[in-house]
C-alpha cells in the first residue's frame, strides 16, 4: 500500500479514541432537562386517501403533550428544497398520502415510549388508491402519482449545452456508424437497483427553542448545517443567526443527510409550539421508509464499435425513479451521472434519462450520487463489446482513452472541462499490481478443471469536489434556504497566546476523518503538532457559512481554503519570528513548534510568537496585533478522479454462489494527503459498490410496500463478507487547488459494482451468460446459469 | 424501536419461573434475547411479562448422560460449536450453531431458544431433527419429552405450552458407523446469515450400506422439518455418490416449498437437493 503523502507520511486518525471507545457525543447523546420525545404516525399505504385522522385517544394518553396534523402546520408550507421540480413534500400529509412510510401525524410525549403508544394509538381511516411502482409504467403516465401532473418530471439530455441540431447531429452520426460492414452494435437494458443508505447512526434531531432570546438551538446529525440553520429561520420568520445548528459527531451519512426534512422542522415546530427542548431518533424500520433512497434506474446502453476496438459511439436512454417528492436534490442526481455518461473515454456519447415519480420514497445523493449508476451501464456494456468481439477488456479501454496528451484542456465528450487525467497509466500500474495475465492464465486453468472463476476490470473517472458555483448552477438558488449557492471552501485558523491552533472549517466529518486531515494541513504548514491544533466544524455558530460535505467535496474545496489560511497565518508569524531573531523574513523557517533562522539554531517558540502577537507594543510597525487569518477558496473546477479496479471471484455453479477472492483498486485522486484516511475512504467506497453489486436490494411489491425495509432483508455488505482489498494509487495532482488533491469520498463506489459484475459474467462466460442485474444474490446467479443452459 | 410496556421478574430457581408462567399467561420467556427482544423492539410481540431464566442455577451445562448428552437451556451457540461432546455426537449440530447469527449473537443466544423460536430458516432446529434429539419440556406439573420431530408445529411455532420451559435438548450418543453433518447456503452467500436452504443429515454405515438415516431441511417450507423421502431411498444403498444424489432428489417430497426474496421454488428445491447430497456425503465421510 502507497504511503505517499505531499504532507509527510502515515498519520494515525486522531479521532478515533473517541468514536471507538464510546466516548464520541452523538446528536442522541445531547440531554436537556424537559426534552419531549417525537413518534410519527405513518401511512401503511403507498398511495391512499385519508378520510379521518383521529387523534383523540392518543392526546388523551398520559404523559401525551400533543398531537399534530397537517391542519397544524400546514401554514407552514411544504418541505423546501434546492432543486424544487417536482412536488415538494408535505410536512404532514391529512390528504392523499403517496408513499409507504409518509408523516401524517406526530405524537409528542413525555418518554419515547409513551410516544410510540400514542401514536400507536392515532384512528387513521384510509382509502388505498392503485400505486405506481415500475418505471415504465409511471413513464407511461397511466396512473398519476400526483393528480393533474405528468409523472416525468424533467429529462436530463446530453452532451451538456448541446442544441437539438446537434444532438440531432450526434445521433444521425451514430446511426450512420451502425451502418458500417464493420459495425458491432451491443445493446443491453440493466438494472440499477435502488438502494437503502444505512448510516451507522440513524438521523437524529433535537431542537431547543428559547423563547426568552427567541432563538433556536438545533442538534442534529445532518451534513448540511447551515443549510439547516437557514431552513428552520425560514419557517420560524428568523434570521439565520438566530438558528445555530451543531452537528455533532455524525455517525455516517453517504449522502442521506444532505436534506433538511420535515421531521427537523416539525421538531423545530413542536419545540416552539410546546416551550420546550423536543427530540426525535429514527428507528432503522423507520429510516427505510422516510430517509431517502438511491440509485433506482433501468436504462438501455448501446457500444457501437469497429471490430477491432474502436467505439464509434454509446448511448445512453433510460428512467431514473424520483419517488413520491422531490427532496434537496432529487432530480438533480441523474443529471450528476450526465457529468460522467461518456466516463474517461473518447467517443460520441447520447445520453437521456427521464426522472419519474413513483409512491415510493423520495430519491437522492447516495455515495455517488448518479455517477455509480452512469459508471455502471458504460463499463458494463463496453465489457460485453470487449468480449462480444474478443479483445481483452483492457485493450478495448486504452483504446478509447482521452489521452494523457489532450491534458490540460481536456472537454469529455459530455461538454465538460475536465482538471488533469492520465488513464493510460493507471490502468497500467493496476495490470502490473493484479498480474493481470497470469489472473487470465489462472483463470483459464480453473475453467479447464470446470471451474468458473472470473476476472472483472473496470475503470472510471468521475466529478466531485463541487465546485464552482457557477459550474452547479442548474438555474434554483438556495434562496429558501436562505443560502446563497456559493460553493465556496471557507477556513479560519487561529493561533491562541499560548501557541495552540484552532482551525474552523466549513464543512463537516461524518467519518472521513477530517479532525485529523486539517490539522495535518495545518501542522505542516505551521511546524505544529496536531495534537496543538483544535479543529471546529459543524457548529453554525464558531465555523464559517458552508454549502456542507457532499460530493467529495472538503479536502479539494474547504481543505484548499484551509490551506490558504494557514499560509496567510505563517508569512504573518513569519514577519514577527524574524522581527523578534533580529532575521530577514525569508530566513525564517517553521519546524517542530518553533521558528528558525535556515541554517543557524536561533530560533523562536510558536508560544513566544504568540505571545508577542497578542502585546501590539512588542510587534514590528504597522503590524496589527493577533495571530488568525480566514480564506475563502472558490475553485475553478470541479475534480475529476479517476482508477482502474480488478475483481476476482469463482462462482458455484450448483447453488450461484459468489465467491469474491480477490479485489485490486488502482485509483487516483492526486496529492494525498493523509494516506491512511484516503485509503479508509476507498475501503468503504468498495464495500458500498460490493453491497450493490452482490447484496443490497430496496425490493418494493407492486402496493408500493417495501419489502426488504429490516435489517434482516436488506442485507448490508460486512468486513467478514469482503475479501482484504489490495489498494494502491498513481499521482496525478488537480491543477486547480494548491494542494493537488482531488475528492477521493465516493471513487470506490463509482468503481466498484461494475467491476464485480464483470467479473462474475466473465466467470459464467463459458455457459453462456452475457448479463445478470445486480444484486448477484445466488437465486440470481442460478437462475441466469438456468437460463443460459436452456 | 421502543417495546410496548411490560412486567419483568428474574426468578433465581425453575419452580420461581414456572409459576410466574402459571400465573401470567401472557407471560414469554426470555434467555438470550436475541429474537424475542428485536420482536418486541418491532412491536411484533408485545408480551404482558417477561419471565428472564438467566439468573437460574444449573440451566448452563452440556452433560455427559452416559447414553445421551444434555444442552441446557442457557447454552449458548458458541458453547454448542465448542463442546467436544457435541461435535463428537451432534456435529451436525456443532455445525449449525457454528454458522448461526454472528459473533455477537452466538455468544449470547442459546440452542433451546433457537428450538423454541423455530424459525423457518433457522439452522439448529434441523439439526436436532436429523440427531433424533428429544425436548425436555418443564411445567410446575412436571416434565415431559417430546421427540423433535413433533416440537416443530408451524411457521415459528414450537409444541411448548405457554406455561413450559424447554431446560434440555437431548442429543443420543453416536453408535459406532454413526455421524452428522449440516450444510446450507447463507442468505449473504457461503455459510453466513440464515439458510436459504439447508440440511442436516445423521447416517449409519454398516456392511458396506447405509442402515439408518435421518435427513431434514431448513429454509424452504413453513417449519424445520424431516426429509423422510431422502432417509428412505438411503437406507439400505451402497452410500456411493449416486446413490446418495438419487436420495437426495427426495428432499423436499411432500413439503410444500415456499418462495421469498432469497429463493424461487424451483430455486429452494433444486437448493435442497444441492444441500442433502452435500451433508449426506459429508456425514458418510465422517461415518468413515
């Protein structure tokens, strides 16, 4: 494993003490005297009217402090989003409900268990309505999932800006390569199952209303906090600075916690309405159904190719499932998948997908967030072109690159600027580290015992680190939010008297480490000690305005402005260090908490120069005193990183059994900074991929319910289900931050479920098999075994 | 994941425990919680009392009978698929309670509770079916045995009465030319998670052919139950690979085999047959 860091090597995550120990304070873990507990009564129906909601019993429980329905809040309007196409959700819906697990009503008690019985306890009468499930048929508009409207709701077309004369030109050109004597045309429909994300702590919010100071205190486990604090002073005719929002540790959040929902607000709500500090916890039941979902496509991808390798064009046309609503960003999920539908690759690519609703839960920014599904059909089908017309997977890809050459300045073919690549390479370097022809010579030894074992490849790139605002600019605005949509890295790094560092930060961890990824930035470029540096975040009141942490977006963006302030804060201390050694400014250097004279041993401790800071009298003239500095970073790119991945399995033929044996990630994100934590981040990016590809299913019957909402039947990837991942990296620093580095959050997943799959279809090859739909459960496997044979 | 409310007692001895279970009929018990308690959590079982047997004397032993060994109710899984007595006599159901849960659960649920909890897909039940086990069951009346093949009732129903306690599995010593052996296929793929299908399977080997056999399976009807069909066509073959994979087509004759998420019909069949050649032959190899 690479240990190469531009800040100097292997350093140990330094919150982890804490969140292994127990010892890390959760939002659930924040305990006000009087906080009244929220249960939520939710419709068993996917799409029903309700014809009486009957809340007397349980507001007569004791220990009930009140019972609401949407006769109480819906003054409030609905649930605001960023991207409001689509009907938005109602906070609570008396109406026509239009998912399984939809809020009617909210119970507010003395304990968690008197709520749930209260709630337990609401008479709702409701009068089931035919549901619409299955994307075709919602595309077909035959049942409405909300009365009067289409259930499209927009349809993403690429390449990005391009007109219809030239779409229209782009397919007349793949059409006629159709047409070539040498013409090999794959085309395959696949599922891209939706998906459940399942942070280890569920969301959980707490709200404390003072109505003394008319302000709000919001604990919750969100991973967008000021949106958050902008949000609830939205509802409430507050300004922001009223709300303060402290995300605490947050235990896991892929993308689910990157919404405000209704329950925050109902809490905000309730806490308001009641004068005192109101809590609730989704149960893991609950999450199923009312935290939002992913992926959720079914789409067409079409490779035509020469027969020696060259791809004369893909297409793209599918549907993409919305759910009921439209939360934070629903239907702007596929369009991310537009940003990489021609992935690292050359080609002419078409691209369309329709947004539908359906009565399922809404859908949004899951750990990838559209590029694992765009990734997906486009390493999936230019596998089958690969071997459709003989030639090693591998060759077919170096084929079709962007090549290293057209860097910078690379456009994808989807109308794209794309920052620094060099595929070739690293699609090298992960060929030499898996010993990719003795795999294949392996592999054919096994298949002349009968055995089935299988080598997948695949490659990606793809787009994080958002970015520039104008770049995500799709035409809504944060206004409702009360957030502008700056996509700005914001960072404040103060040195205290004594020589300690805080750094406050705009974006938050929810486990990527980013206590220990600052303060290294900040270590090194002060000659500090981490342990010296506090790092803030995810407290509106002490950390910057933040846009929040998606997208892989912190190291590239806030850690690029942290950087900045760091620097800002050195050539400072510089100035005094060099005042105080009697030195020139350019002599002075910082190493092990002090400022040295280069070359000679007269040096100055951080606390002393600290200290002078703070007494104005001491510093040179025309200094200001203090010892802090802010940088705002706004990138002119997104990131672009990109790998290669390698799977190895054998598959039972008896049962459809996968075996994974082996799983070789080569992947790319620029400078590291922090080895182990990058290398952490791809270890769960593949496990997410592998539980797509082999486990995790979101199976919804055609009423709507879903099927697999426990724990017992949506089946989570686990380390004993994983084989140890061999993982190494090429270095192809962003030129568009000063620390190099690409987001590096999300690469495993977008590189991961079409790497398995390959290689489970190229295990069964010799029986026929072409395709098999994730999830790869064994029924699966043996089925298209099955099918095959007959 | 909040419980309706309920009453608790933790007696220190049998007789305490039976009669809290007289005097509250809608009383459960409760030993390693692994299933009752996510039932509760899940409101799918709202019992009126919990009676906890954890506090007992004497209910945590795997005794050495003499002609049969004993697994106390607050065994737990991982005692099982450690005890030398029971992979000597039961390895079937050392096995099954090797891949039961994780970790974590086996170390805290127990054997007879897995009996009593007897889940569809559960993997200790048929082991107990194939090794012939009898249930000791305790009421303040006195004690009865029931033989597994009749405790195994319906889907997640045992034939334990309300006010009864299972303090035993009973597990008959392994004669000479006797072993067992379990397979299944997790519902996360190998061994892990429960079974979408499996058997158990106990053979006797004398003079070259098999001369007892008891074969059951987990995962594709309503209940664990026997795979007489199978034991049938084994008893008196050579035990040679053919004839052990004609048996094992037997293996769902007359049980009706049920779908879900994991399995097809077509599926959980052929997944049973698969299973009986796999544990049949691994026990005849055992059998030596």
């Amino acid at each position: 494993m690479s240990s190469t860091s531009v800040l100097g090597g292997v350093v140990r995550r330094r919150e982890d003490p804490a969140l292994i120990q127990g010892r890390g304070r959760y939002t659930d873990d924040v305990k006000l005297a009087g906080t009244a507990h929220v249960a939520f009564v939710r419709s068993p129906y996917a799409h029903a009217q309700v014809s009486s909601v009957d809340t007397s019993a349980a507001a007569a429980m004791e220990g009930v402090l009140a019972v609401y329905t949407a006769a109480d809040t819906d003054h409030l309007g609905p649930l605001i989003a960023q991207v409001p196409v689509g009907a938005l959700r109602p906070l609570l819906n008396s109406g026509t409900v239009k998912h399984v697990g939809e809020a009617v009503a909210m119970v507010v008690a003395e304990d968690p268990y008197v709520a749930k019985d209260a709630a337990d306890a609401v008479d709702v009468d409701y009068e089931p309505l035919p549901a619409v499930v299955d994307l075709k048929q919602s595309l077909s508009d035959e049942v409405p999932v909300h009365e009067g409207a289409s259930n499209t709701l927009i349809s993403w077309v690429g390449p990005f800006g391009a007109d219809e004369a030239a779409l229209a030109e782009l397919q007349e050109g793949i059409e006629a390569a159709k047409q070539r004597d040498d013409a090999v045309v794959v085309s395959q429909e696949m599922i891209n199952q939706r998906l459940i994300p399942v942070p280890i702590e569920p969301r959980s919010v707490m709200a404390d209303y003072q109505a003394g100071y008319d302000r709000f205190d919001i604990y919750s486990s969100t991973q967008i906090p000021s949106a958050l604090a902008g949000a609830i002073g939205k509802y409430f005719g507050m300004s922001m600075n009223q709300v303060t929002v402290k995300a605490m540790e947050v235990g896991g959040g892929f993308g689910c916690k990157l919404n405000v929902y209704n329950d925050e607000v109902l809490v905000a709500f309730a806490s308001r309405q009641l004068g005192c500090p109101v809590k609730w916890t989704e149960t893991r039941r609950e999450a199923a159904n009312s935290t939002i979902q992913g992926r959720g496509w079914v789409a067409t991808a079409t490779v035509t190719g020469t027969e020696d390798g060259e791809i004369l064009g893909f297409e793209l046309e599918g549907i993409a499932d919305m759910g009921a609503y439209s939360q934070n960003f629903t239907v702007a999920i596929p369009f991310l998948g537009l940003f990489v539908g021609s992935g690292q690759y050359s080609f002419p690519t078409y691209w369309k997908m329709d947004c539908v609703t359906t009565h399922t839960m809404t859908t949004d920014a899951y750990r990838g967030a559209g590029r694992p599904e765009a990734a997906y059909y486009l390493e999936r089908i230019v596998d089958m072109y690969a071997r459709r017309i003989g030639m090693d997977p591998a060759e077919v890809r170096r084929k079709n690159y962007i090549s290293a050459d057209d860097f910078p300045g690379a456009v994808s073919p989807m109308g794209f600027p794309m920052d620094t690549g060099d595929y070739a390479t690293n699609l090298d370097a992960a060929l030499e580290t898996a010993g990719w022809s003795d795999l294949l010579a392996e592999r054919d030894a096994a298949r002349a015992e009968g055995r089935y074992v299988g080598v997948g490849l695949a490659t990606y790139v793809e787009v994080c680190g958002f970015g520039p605002s104008g770049l995500v600019d799709l035409g809504f605005s944060w206004a409702e939010y009360q957030m502008p949509s700056a996509f700005n890295g914001s960072s404040l790094v103060r040195v205290h008297p004594d020589g300690s560092a805080t750094v406050s930060i705009g974006t938050g961890p929810s486990g990527q480490g980013h206590q220990t990824t600052w303060a290294q930035i900040v270590g090194d470029g002060l000659g500090l000690d981490v342990e010296r540096i506090r790092v803030i975040h995810g407290d509106t009141e002490e950390a910057p305005p933040s846009i929040g942490t998606f997208g892989s977006r912190s190291a590239a963006v806030d850690g690029a402005a942290c950087y900045e302030a760091t620097g800002k804060v050195r050539a400072k201390a510089a100035r005094i260090a060099a005042h105080l050694l009697e030195a020139s400014e350019e002599d002075i250097e910082f190493a092990d908490g002090a400022a040295q004279v280069v070359g000679t041993d007269s040096s100055v401790s951080w606390g002393e120069i600290a200290a002078c800071a703070y007494q104005p009298h001491r510093l040179p003239e025309g200094l200001e005193g203090g010892l802090e500095a802010h940088a705002i970073f706004s990138p002119g790119n997104a990131t672009w990183p990109f790998g290669t991945h390698i799977a190895v399995v054998e598959v039972d033929p008896d049962t459809g059994d996968v075996d994974l044996l082996r799983y070789i990630g080569m992947d790319d994100c620029g400078n590291v900074i922090s080895p182990m934590i990058v290398d952490g981040q791809i270890h769960g990016g593949i496990a997410q991929g592998i539980g797509q590809a082999m486990f995790e299913d979101a199976v919804y019957g055609a009423d709507g319910n879903l099927l697999s909402g426990s724990l017992v039947d949506y089946i989570l990837p686990t380390a004993a289900d994983l084989p140890s991942f061999e993982l190494d990296r090429t270095v192809t620093p962003s030129d568009i931050n000063p620390l190099g580095v690409k987001g590096i959050g999300e690469a495993g997943t977008i590189g991961s479920a079409h790497t398995v799959v390959n290689a489970v279809v190229d295990a069964l090859e010799p029986l026929g098999v072409t395709h098999i739909d994730m999830p790869l459960r064994p029924r699966r496997v043996w089925q298209a075994i099955q099918d095959a044979r007959a | 994941m909040y419980p309706r409310q309920f009453d608790y007692v933790a007696p220190s001895s049998l007789e305490e425990a039976l009669a809290a279970l007289d005097a509250n009929p809608g009383a459960k018990v409760l030993a390693g919680g692994m299933s009752l308690l996510p039932m509760m959590k899940m409101r799918l079982l709202s019992p009126e009392m919990v009676v906890d047997i954890g506090r007992i004397g004497g209910l945590g032993d795997i005794t050495d009978n003499g002609d049969s060994i004993s697994i106390g109710a607050l065994v737990t899984h991982t005692e099982v698929s450690a005890s030398g007595l029971v992979q000597e006599h039961g390895a079937a159901l050392a096995t099954a309670a090797s891949w039961t849960g994780d970790r974590q659960v086996r170390n805290r649920g127990t054997c007879c509770g897995s009996m009593v909890h007897a889940d569809v897909a559960a993997d200790q039940p048929v082991a107990a079916l194939a090794l012939g086990a009898t249930m000791v069951a305790a009421s303040s009346g006195g004690t009865r045995e029931i033989a597994a093949a009749d405790f195994f009732v319906d889907t997640m129903m045992s034939a334990l009465e309300p006010n009864e306690i299972l303090t035993e599995v009973r597990i008959p010593k392994a004669g000479p030319g006797t072993a067992s052996a379990y397979d299944k296929l997790g519902r996360r793929g190998g061994h892990t998670d429960y079974a979408v299908a499996g058997v158990a399977a106990s053979v006797t080997r004398s003079n070259g052919s098999i001369s007892a056999a008891t074969v059951a399976v987990t995962g594709v009807g309503n209940r664990p139950v026997l795979a007489a069909g199978v034991a049938d066509a084994l008893v008196g073959s050579d035990g040679s690979d053919a004839a052990v994979e004609a048996a094992a087509a037997h293996a769902t004759d007359g049980i009706d085999v049920l779908e879900d998420l994991y399995g097809s019909v077509g599926y959980k069949t052929h997944l049973a047959q698969v299973f009986a050649a796999r544990a049949v032959k691994a026990a005849l190899s055992a059998a030596g």
